[in-house]
C-alpha cells in the first residue's frame, strides 16, 4: 500500500498552432506536470479545454499523423453546408472531429514516471487553429 502525501496540481498550457489542422506531441509537457506536482502514484488528466481540438494516445510517427489526419477528413470534411455554419461559423468539422478523437486522457504514473506503452505518446490535435487555446493538466495521486 501507497503512503505518502496526497497531491492535487493543476496547471494550464496555453497553444496557438501556426495552421487550422495540427498534431502536436504534448507528453513532455504532461511530464513537467508530473515532475512539478511531485506525484509518485496516481494519474494525470490531460484536457482540451475547447470544442474544437482534441487529446489523445497513439504513436509520435509522421507519417500516422497524416493518416489520422486523412481519416478525419474522410469522417468529417470541411465543407460549407453543415447546419452549423447558418450560425456565421466555419469550423462545424472541427467539432465533429473532436467528437472522433475525444477531449481528454487519462495518463498513469507509477513509481514517480508517466506509465506508457512503449510508443505510446500524448497528442493535442487542433481543427479550428490559429488562435490561443488552453489544454488543462491536473495531476492527483501520491506525492513523494
């Protein structure tokens, strides 16, 4: 059994990506919130904190990236015909892929390290780009 102090942190990262559509690799910055919050046993929630952009796991391989990317496309396009856009906005797709990749993960520490699958990495994923957007970190569990 875990002893030690119970650890609540919570951090915020603000992003802007240079493009409308863009994977980046946030596991470094899920790992300075472990290393900051001190937390030797527990999880990290990692969320987007917009209806427009996305986190999740997978692979940090450029050529997946590109097929994720295709994959949503093909699922949701951009297109100027959704319901949405009767509203003045242009980003009804980004919304619908947010939905396929979802808004947050849950990320594992053990033994003071981020609990990943060999080539498992954290991903933001923007679809309505070019503006600040926050991503919300809380890490809970054991410190030490």
């Amino acid at each position: 059994m875990e002893t030690g102090t119970m650890v609540c942190y919570t951090e915020h990262l603000t992003v802007k990506t240079e493009r409308r559509y863009e994977i980046r690799d946030i596991t470094d910055d899920v790992e300075r919130v472990r290393s900051a919050a001190s937390l030797r046993d527990g999880y990290i929630l990692v969320s987007t904190m917009h209806i427009t952009s996305s986190i999740f796991v997978n692979d940090h391989e450029s050529g997946l990236w590109q097929d994720i990317m295709a994959w949503l496309e093909d699922l949701a396009p951009r297109k100027p015909d959704y319901r949405h856009h009767l509203t003045g906005e242009d980003n009804a797709d980004a919304h619908l892929k947010r939905m396929l990749l979802g808004h947050q993960v849950l990320v594992p520490v053990t033994d003071s390290a981020l609990d990943l699958g060999p080539w498992e990495r954290v991903h933001y994923g923007e679809f309505d780009g070019q503006r600040p957007k926050r991503i919300l970190f809380k890490a809970m569990g054991i410190g030490g």
